[in-house]
C-alpha cells in the first residue's frame, strides 16, 4: 500500500514538473505576477516587444518566458521574486550586445529585466565620482560625464554597448593602459539579489560578492547602479590610423611579434593600440601626450613592425573627439536602439603567442583569410604588459583572470545581409586551433564580453575565468543558492 501511494506520488511529481515545465504555462503566471505587484511589461504583440528581442548579434534570437521593463528598484526586486517564485530563471539585460545574446537569456524561457530606464549619470565632482546607471549606453554615458565638469570614466569604443553588461565582465578602452578596465574603477554596486534584498557591494560592504560582480557579475543578481571613480577628460589628445598591407605570412608575423613585444616590455601607458586585420588592415590607437613625445614612440616601432612608411592620418582631438574617432558614428545614441549585424565571433586571450603561433597564425591569414571574402576581422588591442595598468591588479583580486594577457584578440565573421551560414564555423575555430597546435602549453583564456557561442559550458567556464572559477562558484552557492541568475555559460550554471 505504502510502495503504491509512493508510486502515485512520483508519477504526480513528473506530471506536475512536465507541465510547469510548459513555457506558456510559466508565461501566463509570471505575467500574473508581475500584473499584481504593477511592475511594467512588455507584451508579445506590441511593438516594443518585437524590438526588445532584436539583439545585436540577429544571428542568436530567444524567445523569453516574460518580459518587465521596471522603473524602480522595487519592480527589480518584485521582478526577480516573481521568476523565483515561478521557478523561471531570471536575466538582467541592459544594452543588449552580448555577442551570444546573453541579455535575452543565452536559451528560450528566462524572465528578462530590461535596465533601459536605470539610465542616469550624476556626478560629484567633490569625490571625483560618478553614480551612472546599467541601463546606459556607453556614447550618452560619456557625453553626460563630459557636460557635468569634463569627467570621463574608462570604458568601451561602441556607443551603444550598455553599461551593465560591460562593466560586469570588464571594459576594455582605449584609454585602459593608464585608466584600467572599466571595472577597475567600480567604488561600489548597488545589486538585487536572487532573494531580493537590496545590497551594496564595495571593498567594505559584502566584498566577496563585490570580488565576483567584478568579472563574472551576471550570475549573481541585478545591479542597479554603480558608483565609478571619474577623471578629468584629457584633451589634446593624439589619435592615429595607419593603414598596413602585409603582402604574405612573413610580413604579418612581423607586424605581431614586433607589436606584442612593444606591448609586453615597453609600451608607456599613455600609449593604447590595436591592429586590425581584415580586408582592410589599419594600426591605429591614442596616445595622450606631446605629439613630439608620440613621434619619438612611434617611428621606432613603426620601423621594428616593418611599416615605416605606412600611410596614415594622426591629428590632434579633444576627449569627445577622440571617442568619436573610434566610435563609428554618434556618441549620443537613439531612444529606440535598432542597429544589428550579424555574426559569430571567438576571442583569445594569450598571455604571449610564441613564434610558432604567430607563425600559424599569419599562415592560417595568407591561406584561409585573405581570401575570404565575407566582413570578417580579426582585432588585437595590446592589453597586458610591464607598463600597463591592467596587469597592475593581481589576476585574483577581482574575478577578471584575465589580467597577464599581451593581446585581447577578437575573431569576427559576419555577413552584411541574410543568414550566417553554419558551414561557415570552421573559418574561426579553425584559425584558433591552428595556433593553438602549433603553441602547446601556452594559456589562452577568453573574454566573456566576447561570448563564443560554440563553447560547452565546461570550456566556457575554464576559459573565461580561469584559476577564479572555483572560488566564483563557492561565492554563488552563498549569493544564488537556488539559481535564480543562470544563463548557457554563466558561472555555476
Ligand atoms: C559593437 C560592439 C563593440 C564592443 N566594443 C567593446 C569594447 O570596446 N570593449 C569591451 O570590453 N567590450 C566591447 N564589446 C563587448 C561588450 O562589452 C559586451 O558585449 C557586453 O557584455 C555588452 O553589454 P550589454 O549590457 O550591452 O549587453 P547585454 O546583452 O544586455 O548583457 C550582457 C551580459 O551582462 C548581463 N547584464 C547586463 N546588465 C546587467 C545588470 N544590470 N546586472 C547583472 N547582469 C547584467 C546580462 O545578463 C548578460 O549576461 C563590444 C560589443 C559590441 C557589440
Ligand atoms: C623584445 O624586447 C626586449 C626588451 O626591449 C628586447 O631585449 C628583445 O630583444 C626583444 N625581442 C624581440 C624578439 O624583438
Ligand atoms: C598569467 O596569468 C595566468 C592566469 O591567471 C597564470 O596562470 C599565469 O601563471 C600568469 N603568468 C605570469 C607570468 O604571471
Ligand atoms: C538574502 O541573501 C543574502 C545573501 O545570501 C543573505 O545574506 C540574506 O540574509 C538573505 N535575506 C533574506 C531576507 O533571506
């Protein structure tokens, strides 16, 4: 009798998790939910939902379980409530750029906390601080900094990438070599957590939790607001572009070796650099100081990557113009964000590429890339080295592992119209494990602000967080025991 009840009961059990597991089952309770505690929606149907769901990368679309636009930290905290009451995972979006559209849930069926309306910049020019919120994007953030006593923070080059999603896992500029990463001038965070308290976040106040926002924030809660360390905008400032053309393999491994040894050994920190090579190849980057200064930098290099007489512009900006100068269009960005490519994308970040993997590198270019005519590119910021000042924070006192890594390299194949067709994968993973077999040994971490979308989570995790990874999933089991914040490559999903 007893064996049979306990029969009935488990077969209740799997009848009932199949049919909560009914994503318009879920739907229709979280919307109740959100209905009765007045946090805003966005309904399938309107407008503003079809496009919300546009993500910058239209290549990876979801269909999420329910939608809420909150004005308020309350709605926030009720929002996150009625996903973990309903046992829908929960996911903070704010500018929408993640590569694996991570904003809309990485997966179908997440109840999505758009930030948009958390987007005020207030700053104190007392404390030289700024309280900015992660609904923001990066060109309105920058020009509210500037109107409110020529502040400025360190940040990204793309004005519509959001705050929140940047800041979280790192923000790489190109003012980063003197300024850091983005989160390496966070004071404090004010985060929702998966139960729905309000806490701050700081070196003070729950500094564990601080520790992983500061890399990995994501998966443990919403942040609302941060409070950055601002700095007065230099101006003046000396940008330059030049445009390369290495003929063969040799000439390309020149231009990296000579580069990534600069970068490592001698580069000052108001130098800040990239190579981009695609069909198009430039050398370009700011230096802020004396032009007389930069030229005596920068002839020598030139000369050492082979590319002394490279044609190029260098010209002379104020701050704002030296973001517009790698901005590829407005800072201020439109109410309604409708700009969108379509692509798939992979990232390395080597702590050095030995000259075998520049070589395979360079081969794989002559004989894979050049000739490949889609919009693809392949970009290295110079990032680590003996001068700058990412790698002066060590690689465990924030969750960003990253810290030791020469290059940031992003690898990025996109299509100017229709679908990305997946017989066209194999072009990046093939460049990346070409160089590296040819480097066994060496370290390659990747960067999540670059999410590739073809990592199993167990790759996802090791590569993007490296030796931090345990001590972030010790950190969430206290943070988000029930998993409310979970996403296809987040920590401890
Ligand atoms: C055109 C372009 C240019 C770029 N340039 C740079 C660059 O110069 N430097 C650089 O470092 N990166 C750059 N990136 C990468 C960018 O940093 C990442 O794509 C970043 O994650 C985007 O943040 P988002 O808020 O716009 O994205 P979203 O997709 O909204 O969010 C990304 C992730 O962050 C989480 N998240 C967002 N907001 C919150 C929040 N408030 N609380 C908790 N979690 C949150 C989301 O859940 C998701 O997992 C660029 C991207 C693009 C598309
Ligand atoms: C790299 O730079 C160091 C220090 O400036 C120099 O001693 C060394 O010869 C360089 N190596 C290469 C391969 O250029
Ligand atoms: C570089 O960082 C990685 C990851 O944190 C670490 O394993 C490696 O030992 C570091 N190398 C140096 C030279 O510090
Ligand atoms: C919410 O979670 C935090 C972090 O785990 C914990 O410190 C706090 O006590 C929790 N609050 C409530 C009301 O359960």
């Amino acid at each position: 009798m007893g064996q049979i009840s306990l029969v009935f009961a488990s077969i209740g059990l799997v009848l009932f998790s199949g049919a909560s597991a009914n994503p318009l089952d879920k739907r229709a309770a979280v919307d109740d939910c959100l209905s009765r505690l007045k946090v805003p929606v966005f309904t399938p149907g309107s407008g503003d939902y079809t496009q919300a769901l546009k993500p910058f990368n239209l290549r990876v679309t979801f269909k999420p379980a329910a939608y809420a636009v909150p004005t308020t930290v309350q709605h926030v905290q009720d929002a996150v409530s009625c996903g973990a009451q309903n046992n829908v995972v929960v996911t903070a979006k704010s500018g929408g750029h993640s590569y694996g559209s991570h904003g809309l849930g990485g997966e179908d069926g997440h109840l999505i906390v758009d930030m948009k309306n958390f987007n005020t910049v207030t700053v104190d020019q007392g404390s030289s601080t700024a309280v900015i919120g992660t609904g923001g994007r990066l060109g309105n953030v920058a020009t509210a900094l500037y109107n409110q006593g020529k502040q400025a923070i360190s940040h990204g080059t793309c004005p519509g990438v959001g705050v929140g999603g940047l800041t979280l896992h790192g923000g790489y500029g190109l003012i980063s070599r003197s300024k850091g990463l983005t989160l390496d001038n966070i004071v404090e965070a004010t985060v929702v957590l998966a139960n729905s308290t309000v806490v701050t976040a700081s070196t003070t106040q729950n500094p564990d939790l601080f520790w992983a926002l500061r890399g990995a924030g994501a998966a443990f809660g919403i942040v609302t607001n941060f409070k950055f360390k601002t700095f007065t905008a230099p101006e003046n400032n000396i940008v330059f572009n030049y445009q390369v053309s290495p003929g063969n393999a040799a000439q390309l491994a020149q231009i990296i070796n000579a580069m990534q040894n600069f970068t490592r050994f001698e580069q000052p920190p108001e130098l800040n650099m990239r190579l981009f090579l695609s069909g198009f190849t430039t050398f370009s980057g700011v230096y802020y100081g004396s032009r007389a200064n930069f030229d005596a930098i920068m002839n020598p290099l030139k000369q050492k990557m082979g590319i002394g007489n490279a044609f190029g512009s260098v010209s002379t900006n104020s701050w704002l113009n030296t973001l517009t100068s790698f901005s590829n269009g407005p800072l201020q960005q439109a109410a309604v964000y409708d700009t969108h490519e379509t692509f798939f994308s992979k990232s390395l970040m080597p702590e050095y590429l030995p000259p075998a993997a520049v070589d395979a590198l360079s081969r794989y270019w002559e004989q894979n890339a050049r000739s490949n005519s889609r919009s693809w590119y392949l970009l290295f910021d110079s990032h680590a080295g003996a001068k700058s000042a990412i790698s002066s924070v060590s690689a465990d006192s924030t969750s960003y592992a990253h810290r030791n890594a020469t290059f940031k390299m992003q690898f990025y194949d996109r299509v100017n119209s229709g679908n990305y067709d997946p017989s066209w994968f194999p072009f990046l993973n093939n460049w990346i494990k070409a160089i590296k077999d040819a480097s066994p040994g060496i370290n390659y971490g990747m960067y999540i602000n670059y999410a590739d979308t073809s990592l199993t989570k167990d790759e996802a995790h090791k590569s993007y967080w490296l030796g931090n990874y345990d001590k972030l999933v010790q950190v969430k089991a206290a943070y988000d025991p029930k998993k409310v914040f979970v996403g296809p490559q987040l920590v401890g999903s």
